[in-house]
C-alpha cells in the first residue's frame, strides 16, 4: 500500500528539513506544529465557545 501521508517539512536547527510524518489534517509533525496550527485553533475555539457558555449571563 502506498503512503499517501505527507512529511512534516519544517526547518530544523541545522537548515535541513523535517523528514517526520506530518499529523493527519495537519501540515506539520507533532514536534513542529504550534499554536498557529489549524487543529490548535480549532481547538481552541470550541474551548472558547464552551466557556462563553458557562459564563453566567449578566
């Protein structure tokens, strides 16, 4: 079976690139994603979402 999963990418330390398999629905491996990552963001909102909803209403 061919792998259709892409690598990573991100420059390294040393100028080469990442040679890691990138996380599914993500351009970058665990290593190199950040918080500017789509699935962080995401994330990130829905947690926000779920505050706004626990916050009592003035």
């Amino acid at each position: 079976m061919a792998r259709t999963q892409s690598t990573c990418g991100a420059r390294t330390k040393h100028g080469g690139c990442c040679r890691r398999l990138a996380m599914v629905g993500a351009s970058r491996c665990n290593l190199h994603r950040g918080d500017w990552a789509t699935y962080t963001i995401e994330r990130d909102r829905e947690r926000e979402r779920a505050r706004a909803r626990m916050r009592p209403k003035r």
